[in-house]
C-alpha cells in the first residue's frame, strides 16, 4: 500500500511524490497538469486518499471535492 491510498493505484502512487506536473494542493485533493496536454491547461483534482466512485465517498467530502473541483476550473 502507497503512504496515502492503494497499492498499485496510479493516482494513490502520483500522491507519493513531488511531480513536476504538481499545481497546488487544495487540503483535500492535489491538482495536477495532465501529462497529454491534448487541450491546453487540462489538470487532474486527485482525492488525497483512495476512492474509486464519487458513492465512497461521504456527503461532506463530496462536496468538499465538487468545491475544489469548481475553484479549479474557476481558475
């Protein structure tokens, strides 16, 4: 198991180190430059712990991730 989720999940393992694709961390989630920049400025808001469907998650996490999310594509 990685320090911060599942063992052998992308994401989880991304939350291991300091990318250099790393844009800011939201307490939450991490954001992320994707690494194919087929459209300029696309990013990935990583939950810092593993969860595979928005249902694991609880109500307040959940929209706690959906307000990350929106400040994100504000931004």
């Amino acid at each position: 198991m990685s320090r911060l989720g599942e063992a052998g999940c992308p994401m989880c393992d991304r939350l291991d180190g300091m990318s250099e694709l790393f844009i800011a961390d939201l307490g939450t989630s991490r954001v992320y430059l994707n690494e194919d920049q087929f459209f300029p400025g696309w990013v990935l808001v990583v939950l810092r712990r593993h969860a595979t469907e928005l249902y694991e998650l609880s109500a307040a996490e959940r929209a706690v991730l959906i307000e990350d999310v929106s400040r994100v594509a504000e931004a």
